[in-house]
C-alpha cells in the first residue's frame, strides 16, 4: 500500500478539533511514507491534510475537474495535479491511483465520493481496504445508519466491518493494514 485517497470536506467545520486532527492526519501519512491522493483542494480539511502531508515531506495527489479549478481553489502547493474533465472523471482518477479509501469530516460530495467506493467494493469493481476516521465522533450517526440498514436487510451482514470508524491515525492505519477482502456481494 503505497497511496490512499482521503475524500473530506472543503469547510474546516465549526469546532477546531477537525482542521487540527485533519493536519495530524497529513503529518502521519507523511511519516508513514504514504502518499496522499485527495481533490486537489486548498481549503478546509482538504487543505490540512494535504499541509500535514506536505509539511513533513510527503506527497500530495491532487485530482481536480477543470470546472473548479477554474474558480481557483486548487491547492498551488500540490507534489502533482491532475486535471480531469467531469467530477466522475476524478472520482475514477483517484480510485485507480489509490491503494485504499478513506473518509474524514466532509459534507454530501465526501459521503457521495466515499460510498461510491463502498458500493464498488461491496459488487466487486475492487478489493482495496476502506475506512472512516471518525474525529470527534462526527460519524457516529452514519454507522447507527449503516447497522440500520443491516438490520433491515438492505446491506448483507458481511459488510458490518467493510469500512470500519476509526477515532485515532494508529487505528485507522492498523485497520488499513490488516484489510482482508470479504468477498462479492450475491444476491438471494
């Protein structure tokens, strides 16, 4: 495992703890000797990742559609950009660039971005390793959601575990290591 893709918000959220630990995770990513692949934003958790990453001598993989580099929010400290055509262009770019998926603080784009990859993994377009780092428990209510909808039939029993929430950088990257694949979803 060499690069993971990070989808996570352009806003930095209201308490500090989320640009502080979003940072942390940057830094660890570097230390790690992990490259970082994310949207190629300068703001917001985005950007303190990318500046964790890139403080401590890291790579930094920024994919980001024309459309909105035209409005000028592409980091300009990038290691790499990619400019791609449509928003699902980019998603595609980061998937084949990425050794595995992770999910931090972000709004609807993050969740959209990351679930894509959830669904592929569950039909089996991949089996790289998923996860969710869960700062100040901001995902909580999400994974009440998905063990709804396990419980509800909706999402197989299998999966419980196929992006697992992580509240520190040691776990998340414990967790990313240890992936076991689970297997294609088949339907009864």
């Amino acid at each position: 495992m060499k690069r993971i893709a990070v989808y996570c918000g352009a806003s930095k959220g209201k308490d500090e703890i989320y640009m502080k630990e979003a940072y942390q995770l940057g830094k660890q990513l570097a230390l790690a000797d992990y490259e970082l692949v994310f949207g190629a934003g300068s703001v917001g958790i985005m950007g303190a990742i990318q500046d964790g990453v890139l403080d401590h001598g890291g790579k930094a993989i920024g994919v980001m559609p024309r459309m909105l580099d035209e409005r000028e929010i592409t980091s300009t400290k990038l290691s790499e950009l990619i400019l791609v055509d449509s928003m699902h262009e980019r998603k595609h770019k980061m998937a084949e660039l990425a050794d595995a998926f992770v999910m931090a603080p972000g709004g609807a784009g993050s969740l959209e971005e990351f679930f894509e990859m959830y669904s592929w993994a569950q039909i089996g377009i991949h089996q790289k390793p998923i996860a969710i780092y869960n700062i100040n428990q901001f995902f909580n209510p999400l994974n009440t959601l998905i063990q709804h909808m396990i419980s509800e039939g909706f999402i197989d029993q299998k999966y419980e575990n196929l992006a697992p929430l992580c509240d520190t950088t040691e776990q998340l990257f414990e967790v990313l290591q240890n992936f076991k694949p689970l297997g294609v979803r088949t339907y009864d």
